[in-house]
C-alpha cells in the first residue's frame, strides 16, 4: 500500500504530516508510525501528525512521538498542523481546532503561525528546577555552558529519573542572554533525544522565567537549535498565566508517497 505524506518543520523539529480525513490511517499500528519517522529507514521525523475531520471546529490534530506512540501536545507540531491545513485550502488565515489538550487558536501569515497555548495556573518552584505543563510536562533548569553540554546523556538522566521515573518529562536547559531573551536546548521523551526546537519547551521556559523572576517582560524571545521562537502571555491576579501565545515559523519541506 503507498501512503502520501507531506513533510514540515518548524525551527527544525521536523513531522511527517498525513490528511487523514477518510480515516485510512491504522493509527494502532505503532511499529508502522516508527518506521516512517525513522531517519534511516523510512522518512525522518520528530513525530507524525494526522489532519482529521472534527464535527465542530476547522480539523483536529492527532499526534505520535517518533517513537510510534501517540503524545501530548506538541507546541510546534501544532503550528505545523496549521500551515498544512492552509495548503490544503482547509482554512486560510484564521482557525480553532482541537488537540489532545483541548482547542488552540491559530493565525499564519505567510509562514508565521501563531498558536494560542493552554493556560497556566500550578508551576512548581524546587531549588534547582522549575516544573509545569504546558500541553506537556517540562522540567526547565539552568545549564551556564548551555553550548557545549551533553543534552542527550543529562537530559535522559532527568528524564527517566525521580520523581519523573517510568511517565517521564520533557527536559528544558537554559541560559539567560539578557531580561527578555534565552538560549534553550531540549531532550524530548519519545524522540529521547535532543530535538532541534520544542514548541511546548520554550513556552514552559518563558512562563518559568517569569515566575521566578528572571524576566519582567511579557514577550520573551527564545533561540533555539534550529531558529528563533518568540512567546507571549498575561499573568492574573491569581498568579496564572492566561493569553499564552507561541509564534514562529512553519515551513513546508516535501511531498512524496512511501
């Protein structure tokens, strides 16, 4: 059977993309969603996203980690999921559609997607991290030689260590340039590796800069691996974060049939 696919990144964190919508996809078949994001054997991704019908809104998104299991939200992947559903004449320049975290906003413009992210209200402060989910669950410490730093081999320690254990946390590294700017590096759980670029991440590491005080603005810049990401939020009388926004690219990379 040959399947067609369309490959997209954003800031490097790269997805096999899939119009579902007649339902033809076998999204039980793990080994089968492993082997089309392998970068060897099939074609090379960070994860697999399917457009699919919703009653309600514009589409929704179902998403799987490289690994062939099916994820929480991918920040970026989901400003991915956009720009596809704009080439595919699904919607044009504004959309709602649902996730596995419920419904995102989301504006492009040209290839600039702009992707409204849940709300934060718990982040739990600990002396030498920051935990929160933002779709899904970061940890965010700071890492001084963030450039030369092992990613893969600290990051998975952390990952698959306490009190994360066998669920596991996204694991965020970071560096502060100046009040409104950071360097980020991410070990992803389901890539278990380093990724060029985490959607989610640097949205828990915006709102984690803020709640310790490491930035007094709302709109905060963040350098990734593979470009630059920019994420914007309002904090309530309550201490949540609400308006939280992620923008960047989304780029279009090929067609083809497996």
């Amino acid at each position: 059977m040959q399947q067609e696919f369309y490959k997209y990144q954003g800031t490097g964190n790269d997805f096999v993309m899939i119009d579902n919508r007649l339902q033809t996809f076998d999204k039980n078949n793990t080994k089968h969603i492993a082997f089309l994001c392998d970068r060897r054997f099939g074609i090379g991704a960070d994860g697999l996203i399917l457009l699919e019908n919703h009653d309600t809104y514009d589409f929704k998104m179902v998403y799987f980690n490289s690994d062939g299991n099916e994820s929480t939200m991918c920040g970026n992947g989901g400003r991915c999921l956009v720009a596809f559903a704009r080439d595919l004449g699904i919607i044009t320049k504004n959309t709602v559609f649902e996730a596995i975290d419920g419904l995102h906003h989301a504006a492009i413009t040209n290839d600039i997607v702009k992707l409204q992210m849940l709300d934060v209200d718990t982040i739990e402060k600990h002396e030498n991290h920051v935990f929160l989910n933002t779709g899904s669950p970061h940890h965010v410490e700071f890492k001084d030689n963030i450039e030369d730093f092992d990613i893969k081999t600290e990051g998975a320690k952390i990952r698959y260590g306490a009190p994360y254990n066998e669920a596991g946390s996204n694991v965020n590294f970071v560096k502060k340039l100046t009040n409104d700017t950071f360097t980020v590096r991410t070990y992803e759980r389901g890539v278990e590796d380093e990724t060029l670029s985490c959607g989610t991440g640097v949205t828990a590491v915006a709102i984690a800069m803020h709640a310790i005080n490491q930035t007094t603005s709302n709109n905060v810049n963040l350098n990734v691996q593979g470009g630059k990401l920019n994420v914007s939020f309002t904090k309530d009388t309550n201490g949540a974060y609400k308006n939280v926004w992620l923008v960047g690219p989304a780029n279009f990379v090929f067609k083809g049939t497996i």
